[in-house]
C-alpha cells in the first residue's frame, strides 16, 4: 500500500463481466481506488474506453495483434504490453496493491502463483484457476485474508467465516439458482440449445460460465473452489438449489449454528467486499431493487444428478482428487466450446467429460506444472472426443 488510503487495483479480465463489476465499484468510489493497470485478451474498443475513462499506467493485451494495434491507436499516453509472458510482470509490479483475477480460462494460473508469491492483496473471480493449481497456491497464502473470494458463493462462506474457526464446521452450502433448464425433463434436454443456455435466470455473465450453469457444472467447480479456499474436506461442501438466488451460502458449525450470507443477486456486491476488506463500503449508492425476503424466495432443493450429470461428475472429482480437478477443467472447457458451436449435443457435454475422466491413467500430479500438464491432456483428449 502507499502512504495514502487509495488502493491501486491490477485488473485482469477488465473487459470482462466480472472486470465491468470491479470498475463500477471503482466508479463509485474514486476516493478508495485507482486503477494502477488493466489486461484483457483482444478486446480492442472497450480498452480504450476503458483507458480514456480510468488513465491506467500500464495496459496488458495477452493478444500480440491487439497489443499492437491498441499501441497505434493511443500512442504513448500509457505502456502497452503484449502477450500472456507479460501477465507475470503485470500482477507483480510494485505499482498495485491488490490484483483482480477476472479472467476466463486457465492461463492467469502461474500469475496467481506469482502474485502470491510477491505478497499482492489479491480478489480472486478465476474459478478454474484455483481449482486446478489449489495444492500449490494455497500454502502460498501468507496472511489472513489475503485471498477474498470474489465469487458470489464463496464471497458469502468468506463472510459467514469470519471471527469462527475453521476446525468448527460442520458443513458449508453453496447455492446454485439451477439455471435456465432446473424444470426440464430428460427427453427436453436432449434438444436445448446453446441460444437456449446462453439465457441465464437471473446472473448476467461470460459465455463460459453461463453455459457451467445451465449444465451445473458451474456449481460442481464451485464445490472444489470451496474445498480449496477454505481448506474442507469433500464431504463437508455441498451444493443447494435456490431460485431465488437471494442466499449466497450458508454454513453450519459445530454447534448445529447456521450462519446464512444474502444480499441481492448483485456481482458489484461481492467485489466491493472482497475489493474494500476489512471496510465496507456503502453500496446503497448504487440502484438496486430493495433486498427483501418472503417464504417465496426462500426456497431450496436438492439438485438432480440426473437430469444434471455434470454436478455428480464434479463431486465424484471432488472426492478423487488428485489429477481430476485438472482433468474436470480442461474437459469441460472443451466440451462447452463443442457445444456453442453446435458439434455435440448439451447432454453429450458430461459424456465428453466422463470419457476424459475414465481413460487417464497416468499418476498423481506433485507438482503445479503437472497440474497445468494434465489439464492440457484433458483438453487435448477431449478435443478428438469432440470430433
Ligand atoms: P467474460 O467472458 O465476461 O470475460 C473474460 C475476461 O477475461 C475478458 O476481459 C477477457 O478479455 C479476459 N481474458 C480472456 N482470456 C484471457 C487471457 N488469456 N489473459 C487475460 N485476460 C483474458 O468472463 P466472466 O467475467 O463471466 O468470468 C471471468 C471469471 O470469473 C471466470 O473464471 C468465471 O468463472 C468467474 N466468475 C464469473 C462470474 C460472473 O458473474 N460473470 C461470477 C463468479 C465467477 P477479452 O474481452 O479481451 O476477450
Ligand atoms: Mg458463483
């Protein structure tokens, strides 16, 4: 941190659904942030909005081409950098305070490490990242609460936490809404399509992601995310279904206590806590319906393995360990992409994903470069499933 109370923010995935709920936070409250840097993949036309509005020092493209051109279009008024060997450089600049991992996909995982490694506050969205590299970046944590979840669910366990000890719980609840397809029968999602996915209830969010939650396997990764950042055992995390999307988690302790984390359905409420920690911020500045729960909205149920195959795929991985959570990611990320382009079916997804699951048959990773190997395996094995 500098001398004054401003916190300067590295966001990477800035033009992202994610990243645009950080800066509207850092829109509310000039006075808490600023932004130090930003990094994207190639979305050219929203950078350089973003540039103009928020004057960063450095900007990360992971995309050369974009780099360049985003170079010729703004000329020196900020550094541009270029390519994903840059992402280390950028999350451990002396110049941040805190780093935002927003990004989609796996390949902030090594500067995660490193931004760890150099002490960064750190606000984490990047689910798969933590699912695939947990082992080797949790003991990296220095100091409590140095790793805020920025993910809603995971926001709320962080929250419901706090003060308690982790040895006094009893078991933790993620909450899923169920998605677009939570009343289909079998033989109607046989034939969704990746339009008919793409139309989440009540969360607005990347592609990848929505897709995650219309099969559930959004929530499946989530439950491996939770047994990773807050270091529990399988059995201890499990998932809920609640359309009403107003209860984030619950946790229940030792002493049959359940704590319950709710707010609205709002990305911008979770950031601002991970974002402002140990301060809450007062977000009655932004315009949100107002919070109110009746016995309508509180409902929850058990999800269906069956017409969700995905999410008992996950707690099957959850439960193995070892090389699966790696194998689970990059199968599932190739499988979604099949899918959007319309070669494999939405029910064929967690067939794709068994199959990468079932043929590996090589060892236990020690290490985050095997970690990072096997996904690469998983993604490459899925691919030819795919064809
Ligand atoms: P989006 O698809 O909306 O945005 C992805 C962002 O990541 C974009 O800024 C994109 O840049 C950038 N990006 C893509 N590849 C790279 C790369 N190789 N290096 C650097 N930046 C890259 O995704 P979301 O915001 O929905 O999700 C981001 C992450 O947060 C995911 O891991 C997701 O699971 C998690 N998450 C999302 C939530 C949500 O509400 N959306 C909720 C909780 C977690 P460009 O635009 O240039 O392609
Ligand atoms: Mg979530």
């Amino acid at each position: 941190m500098t001398n004054s109370s401003i916190t300067r923010l590295c966001i990477i995935g800035a033009t992202g659904s994610v990243g645009s709920s950080v800066l509207k936070v850092c829109r509310l409250f000039p006075d808490k942030f600023s932004i130090h840097s930003l990094c994207a993949h190639k979305n050219i036309e929203t950078m350089l909005s973003l540039i103009t509005e928020f004057r960063p020092k450095k900007v990360l493209m992971t995309d050369h081409s974009a780099a360049s051109e985003l170079r010729s279009r703004i000329g020196d008024s900020c550094q541009i950098m270029g390519g994903l060997e840059s992402l280390e450089e950028l999350a451990t600049d002396s110049g941040s305070d805190q780093i935002i991992f927003a990004s989609s996909g796996t390949q902030a995982i090594t500067a995660l490490q490193k931004a760890l490694m150099a002490n960064k506050n750190i606000s984490l969205a990047n689910k798969e990242s933590i699912v695939v590299a947990g082992p080797w970046v949790m003991p990296l944590v220095r100091r409590q609460d140095q790793l805020r979840p920025l993910d809603s669910e995971h926001n709320a366990i962080w929250q419901c936490l706090r003060g308690e000890e982790t040895k006094t719980v009893k078991r933790i609840f993620l909450t899923a809404s169920g998605g677009p397809f939570r009343n289909m029968s079998l033989k109607e999602l046989e034939v969704v399509t990746p339009v008919m996915a793409g139309k989440h209830p009540v969360w607005k969010m990347g592609q990848k992601i929505t897709i995650d939650s219309a099969t559930l396997m959004n929530k499946g990764i989530e439950l491996i995310e939770a047994m990773n950042l807050f270091e529990l055992h399988h059995s201890k995390v499990k998932a809920v279904v609640h359309p009403g999307s107003l209860v984030h988690g619950m946790v229940e302790f030792t002493d049959l206590t359940v704590k319950l984390m709710a707010s609205y359905p709002d990305m911008t409420l979770p950031a601002a806590t991970a974002m402002a920690f140990p301060e809450r911020l007062d977000m009655s500045r932004i315009s949100l319906p107002e919070f109110n729960l009746t016995p309508l909205n509180l409902c929850f149920e058990e999800p269906d393995l069956v017409r969700f195959p995905c999410l008992g795929l996950a707690m099957e991985v959850a439960a193995r360990g070892g090389p699966y959570p790696a194998l689970l990611v990059g199968a599932d990320e190739i499988a979604v992409e099949s899918f959007i382009r319309g070669e494999i079916s939405f029910m064929q997804i967690a067939t794709v994903i068994r199959k990468v699951l079932e043929s590996y048959s090589g060892k236990d990773p020690v290490d985050l470069e095997e970690s990072i190997f096997i996904l690469e395996w998983a993604r490459n094995k899925a691919r030819l499933l795919c064809k």
